[in-house]
C-alpha cells in the first residue's frame, strides 16, 4: 500500500505568516501523496470583534450562531485556504483547497447535546474516500478547510483535529496513514512549563496513568482521544509536536508518538 | 465531441436566495457538463463598509488594495462559494467549489494600467484545462470564484465575465462549448427601461451599429466583446439574457443571441 500522510496544523501556525510558509516549504517537499488539514487561528476571532459578533467558547469549541458561522466560511474557506494554496503553487505544488461539502467531502451532522447549544458545529458522519482517492490519483495534494455540511444544505464548523483523524482512518483501508498533529508545543509535555519535558511516547496504559497524574489534561486530551480512534482505526502511526519540525515529527525524532 | 455549458452568474443572483435557489434548482438538472462561474455581489461591498474599508470602482472595476482582496477572497472563495456548494449537494449533484488557484486553474498577472492603479486585480494568462478536463471526467461541476493566483503567491481579483469566457474558449478544443451569461435582464435591451425590448440576435456588423447609436454601452460592452471573443476563440454560441430563465436561454427562447 501506498503511503499517504494527513497533517494537521492548528491556529498557531496560520496566525503566523513566517511559520506558515516555513511549514508549507516542507510540507511541499514531502515526497508521495499528503493531505493538509488547517485549523482556524485568531483571525476568525478578531474578524468577529471587529463586526461586533460576540464569541463564546465551550470546552475548545467555538458557539458556532449564524453569524459566527458565516465569519469562519469566510476565513477558513476563503482567506487561510485559499492563502495557502497560493503559496503551494508557488512553490510547484499542485494542490487544491476544499471544504468538507466540496466533493461531498465531509457529511457531519448538527451537534446534539442535551445541555448546551453549539448551534452550527457538526459531527463527523461520512467521508467521501472515492473523492479523495480521485484527487490524489492526480498528484493533487488536498488543503481542507474545517468546513462540513449535513447534505441538506447546511455548512457545519467542524474540529480540524477530529476532521484530520477522521480522513486519516478513512484513507487506512487503502493507504499506509500516518496522521502528524502540528502544533505550537515540542509535544505532549510532563512539565507544560518545560519545552523540554516531551513524553517521547505514550500508550494505552501510560496515557490512562498520565490522566490520572494530571499531567494530561484539557484541550489534549481530545487531540490524544482523537489519536487513539485513528490507531484503531488502522492509522499506521500518530505524532503530536511542533508544527516547524515537520521532517522530525515524520521520521520520529521529535514529538510524542502515540501507540496502541 | 461532448457539450458543456458554462453558465455565469452575477451578483443579483448571489445576492438574493430565493433567486439563488432557483437558478440552482435549474442548474442542477442540466444534462451533462457544466461548469458555474459566479460573480461577487453585494456582500463584499456591504463587509467592506462594516469594516471601513473604502471601495473605489473605476469601469466597472473594483479597485483591490489589500484589504480589499482579503474580503473579496473571504466573500466570494469562502462565504458565496460554499454556500453554493452547499446547496448543489442537497440537489444531489456532486459539486467542487474552486478559485483560480485550486489545482493551478487560472493564473493570472496583476493589471499593468499607465493611468490607473487597480491594485491586485488580475488579467487572465492561462486557463488549466487538463485539471477542468480531469474533474469534468469524475461527472464533477465545478463552481469558480472570480479568485485567480499569479503563479509566485499572490491572489487576484478578477472580473467572473472575463473568467467564464476565458474558459468557455480554453474548453472548446476539447468540448462544444455554450457560454451563457445570466444577469439581471431580460437580455440586451434596444431600450434599457423596457424589459420587453429584448434584441433576439446580435452579430458583428449590427453590434458596431447599435454602439454607434449608443443603444450599447457602458457595463455591456465589455459584456459583449467577451461574447465575440468566446466565438472567435472556438465557442458554439453565447447567450445573454435574465440567470432565472435559465432553460429559455439555453434552448434560445429567450435572451440575446450573439453571433458572428
């Protein structure tokens, strides 16, 4: 099988023009297929201040009303996406920047929670793994926005992590996936202090120890949920660290490898 | 050789669901090929206000400074783009929202004008017919906003008329190319007031005479030299007329016909 390799790269990453284009020279010398997955970064933020859209966050999840929705199409669909991919074909990449209902590419459905409301954010239901084997048969790298759509007309803000693991266990029957999470951080940290304290890698039973300690917590341990679910889902591998050190991340010297 | 229509539609299409729904609703049962161009509409105008963002249109034009093309991208790449999309998957017509710069479509050089600063706005170099070829054979349409790149990073603002013409000739080697451009008329009027003043048939010789009495002018002009130049660039024929009547035009009872 064919190797295919999913990226994430989260806010800190798109918020920063110099990190980006670092980020991207590599992702551009990557050889064989790749699949890019960005997040949204602050300027959704500070574009809704601006329109005097007022945001709320619930456990990491942005309340997603209708104006709020139509702020994060714009950015992520438009503005990083689009950004990006003019940087790729800059730099000889052919790649083509989508959203989730492109290509009927990401079905998701609209959050259901008996306690809070997240309005238009959306669970993953489907992935269109004949689309994105189609693109990829071309040499075409994929720059997928967390953008969905219930296939009723809706578009739905959709978690880049989740999106990202959720291709990456789709594309397993077909490919060799090794899903890489970009972020601002060397790792998962024992000190979040200390750059220098990467957990080089954890399992199952390391990371059940590791939450209990408290040294594992809040917004990681969804990344760390989501890593797992890919691993079972037949992801041949997962790393979690610095976004900049994409060759390390992928030939393992650096970042926490997440195993079975 | 096979037919493909490449319909646009401006911005009192994008600007009004209802209309937008409909002309979707008809697009969707096109028989065989089709690509959609869309125009930009209000929205950019009235996001750019809220933002402070001074617009300045010369010729039709918008001038593009920087952050101008930052909502213009946010706006039409993004926000219209997907919605678009959005509402083609309802209609169970598989659909790929793109800008010039997905897959390397449209490069484009920014405008070189001795008088005029127009800013980032882009005059089209090349079309990548073998990307639109590839996706036409996956039974995609494809929905194109009037975003192009210049090859070495930068996006550009470019007209959608200029964009659907420049295609509809690219596509004409390989296709029996029917360029329609739908707006908010009936077709070209003899008297802009009345609607029922459409006039059937336009050729070479009768449209210098109808600029000469300035029946033509303004906004419709270049209109109509994109018109001729689809024709002599290889396209079968080039309609004008109202984007909601959509099938009258296509079958040509309605509109104006533009001929060589």
């Amino acid at each position: 099988m064919e190797k295919l390799y999913v990226i994430k790269i989260g806010g800190n990453v798109v918020d920063n023009s110099a990190l980006l284009t670092n980020f991207l020279t590599a992702f551009s010398t990557i050889e064989g297929q790749a699949i890019l997955v960005h997040g949204g970064g602050k300027l959704a933020t500070s574009l809704a201040r601006t329109l005097g859209v007022s945001q709320t966050m619930v456990e990491g999840r942005r309340i997603t009303d209708g104006e709020t929705l139509k702020i994060v199409t714009m950015v992520y669909a438009g503005y990083i996406n689009k950004n990006i991919i003019a940087q790729l074909q800059a730099m000889h990449v052919n790649a083509i920047g989508l959203s989730g209902v492109d290509g009927n590419l990401i079905k998701a459905h609209k959050r259901i929670d008996a306690n809070i409301d997240f309005g238009f954010v959306g669970d993953i239901d489907e992935v269109n793994t004949g689309f994105i084997h189609q693109q990829l048969l071309n040499n075409t790298r994929l720059v997928i926005a967390p953008i969905t759509h219930d296939g009723a007309g809706q578009l739905l803000n959709t978690n880049a992590d989740t999106i990202a693991q959720t291709i990456a266990t789709a594309m397993s029957d077909t490919y060799k996936v090794h899903l890489v999470y970009g972020f601002e951080k060397e790792g998962v940290l024992r000190d979040v202090t200390n750059e220098g304290s990467v957990i080089s890698s954890i399992n199952n039973l390391t990371y059940s120890q590791l939450k209990k300690e408290n040294v594992i917590f809040e917004g990681m341990i969804p990344k760390i949920d989501n890593a797992f679910l890919a691993l079972h889902g037949g992801v041949q591998s997962v790393i979690i660290g610095k976004a900049e050190k994409l060759f390390e991340l992928m030939n393992g010297t650096a970042g926490t490898t997440i195993t079975n």
